[in-house]
C-alpha cells in the first residue's frame, strides 16, 4: 500500500526530530520503500548524526540532512526557504518532536512542582513547534496529496485521564492536538487531498519514556522499528477522509 492517499510519483518526506529513536527508524524505513523518492531528516544536529551520515552514504541523492531547532520559529522559517530551493512539493511530514523530562520540562507529580519555565518547556517543544513547523512549510504542502502527522500521546486525552500528574506533558499534548484538528480544518479549504493525523506511538524505548519503562507491562514497550513501522501504516490506512483524528499505534481511535 502506497504511504499517501492518490500520489502517483514517489514521495518526499520530511522527519522532525530524525537524529534518534522513532525519528531515525521512520528515515531509515522510508529509505527502504520505492514510493519514496527524498528524505529531508531535520533535527538540531543533523548533520552531525554519525546514524544519519550512515544512512545518507547508504543511499546517496535520497537522504538531505538539514539542522534545525524548530523551537527557533526563526530557523524554521530558514528551513521552509532551504527546502523550497530543493523541491515544490512534500508529501508527507512526520513530526517526532516531543519532551517529557528533558530539562527545564519536567514530569510533574503534584501541582505545586508546577512553574512557568517547565511549562514554557513543554508547549514549546510539544506544542508550538509543531503548528509552526506546519505554518512554514505551508507553501510546499498546498498543491498535492499530502500527509502531515504529528505525535502526541494518549495522556494527551482529557476524557481517558484518570491517573492525573504529568500536568505540563499532557496539557501540551491535548493543546497540539487541539491546534492540528483545527488546521485539518483550514486545510480541507487550502488542499481538499491533505491529511493532518495526531498518532499515539505507544510506550517505546527511548530517551523520553525510559525512566518510566518499569511500570509498562511485559510484551507492551515497543522498539523504535516496531513503533515506526506501525506509524507508516497509520498513515498509508488514513486519507482525507480521516484529517483531523487521533489514532494510537494499534490503529484504534482515541478520544479528545
């Protein structure tokens, strides 16, 4: 099955966060698929990754690896003209961005561990740098079937919270969620073949869930292949039809 709903010709894709876990499993199995003609893999030190400097020797003219700190609004926006200068068109965004306890985010228990600058942390990283990654690169997403997918998280969930704590995390993810249902809808207007999806990748092995990888039950962690294989398949099951929803890993929906 083809990755985006309707396109004939292979596809270019850009990966956000594309140096480690999830984001350099999806690079490397896009590379291995023939629908896919680019890979544009964007991190803060991309081109820097020994891993991604591995995958661009291994398949030369397919791979462009492109610094940016997307929390740098400004060097989004030197992303969007770096990229128009290399292709009119993308395909499929996959957004991988995401911080749980990365300093000066934190995983908060209790409300009086609250303070402005984790919660800065949190929506900047997990909330507006993706809808304005989204904003950016506008212009190369308007004319052609095309994905854009987003991680979020079931804790992102205000009907499934039953559990309370991690105030900041799943406060960011319920308001990304929020901010891509309603460019779905703005989307419909600009390229009725667009799809915008949030994915839920399920707990897996990486630097974010690995401090709370204790209290996930036997058989239920993911690697990093397995959650970007099922996020491919995500994407290639969902088209236009579907912008604006929210799927976990297994393929069931999740409510708002």
């Amino acid at each position: 099955m083809r990755l985006i709903h309707n396109l004939q010709t292979p596809a270019n894709v850009l990966v956000c966060g594309a140096s480690q876990g999830i984001g350099l499993a999806l690079c490397a199995q896009l590379l291995a698929r023939d629908d896919v003609a680019r890979v544009f893999a964007v991190s803060r030190q991309a081109m820097r990754s020994a891993e991604l400097q591995a995958l661009s020797a291994d398949h030369p003219q397919r791979v462009m690896c492109l610094d940016c700190d997307a929390r740098d609004e400004s060097q989004l926006q030197a992303l969007a003209t770096q990229l128009g200068a290399h292709c009119d068109q993308l395909n499929l965004v996959l957004c991988t961005l995401g911080v749980l306890h990365e300093a000066p985010a934190r995983a908060e228990k209790a409300l009086s561990q609250l303070d402005m600058a984790s919660l800065l942390g949190s929506f900047t990283s997990n909330c507006f740098a993706p809808i304005l990654l989204l904003k950016h690169l506008l212009p190369l997403l308007r004319r052609h079937p095309m994905t854009f997918a987003a991680l979020s998280a079931r804790v992102g969930s205000i009907s499934d919270n039953h559990l309370g704590g991690w105030y900041s995390y799943r406060a960011s993810k319920a308001a990304l969620n929020q901010l891509i249902r309603t460019a779905s809808i703005e989307f419909k207007r600009l390229n009725p073949a667009s799809t915008l999806l949030l994915l839920h990748p399920g707990t897996t092995d990486t630097r974010l869930s690995r401090p709370f990888q204790a209290n996930v039950a036997p058989g239920k962690l993911l690697t990093p292949a397995d959650a970007a294989s099922r996020l491919l398949t995500l994407v290639s099951h969902h088209g236009p039809a579907h912008s604006g929803t929210f799927w976990a890993w297994d393929g069931t929906p999740i409510d708002w």
